[in-house]
C-alpha cells in the first residue's frame, strides 16, 4: 500500500490536483521543504502548493519509488522538469526559465497516509539553471 500512496500522491501532484496530494496526507502530516522550514497540517501544505504553483510548473518523470517491507516508511527518486514562472522571494529573477533537477523524497506512513515528507533537491544546481 505504501508504495501506491506515493504514487497516487505524485501522480497528484503531475494532475496540478493539490486536493487529490492532500487526500494521500494524514491529519497529523508534516513536510519537511528542502532548506526550509517544518510546515505541519494540511492547511500549511495547501499554502506551499498554492505558492509553488504560482512560481514554479513543474512535471516530474523517471519516478522510481521505493517502500519498506513494513510499509511505514518509503522513498522516490525523480527528475523535476519545470518552468520558473514568477520570481520566488531572494531567488534569482524568473523570466520563464527551463530547468532539470535530480531530486527525492522521503516518507513516513500511517494507516496507508501519509505522516511526512522530507524533499531534497540542489538548490546551487537549480539557481544556477536558472540565472
């Protein structure tokens, strides 16, 4: 089951369905934002999606996930390819770049949800990509 929840989330998360993402999330969730800060909630996480959208359209492919026998803890490696559409606070200025990014997430679940998502990524890789 974990292995699917991941999936259905990411698949989400291609659809631009931050509902469907939050459906895969539970009630106690929390995300861990690569060199950011801890957001608790769904709430929170809506925020940060309604955010990203607004700067960033993204697509993510060559998803391989990954999930423990137990199924309480899980992982995917994937390839972000996006478009920087609106300049994000003290990041370089967007003007519609294109990038491609190596990344990862790591997961926590409960009860077939969702308890936490750590994401990492090259945050010099991708600023460079894009200045």
């Amino acid at each position: 089951m974990s292995k699917e929840t991941i999936q259905r989330y990411y698949d989400a998360f291609n659809a631009g369905d931050i509902a469907g993402m939050a459906d895969c999330l539970s009630d106690k969730f929390v995300h861990d934002v690569n060199e950011g800060d801890r957001r608790s909630g769904k709430e929170a996480f809506a925020d940060f999606c309604a955010h990203m959208a607004e700067c960033y359209r993204e697509t993510l492919t060559d998803m391989v996930v990954f999930a423990s026998e137990d199924g309480t803890r899980g992982a995917a490696e994937f390839v972000v390819n996006g478009i920087y559409l609106k300049t994000d606070g003290d990041l370089p200025e967007a003007k519609g770049q294109d990038y491609r990014l190596p990344a990862g997430g790591f997961f926590t679940l409960e009860d077939g949800k969702i308890t936490r998502v750590t994401t990492y990524y090259n945050l010099s890789d991708w600023i460079q990509q894009v200045s």
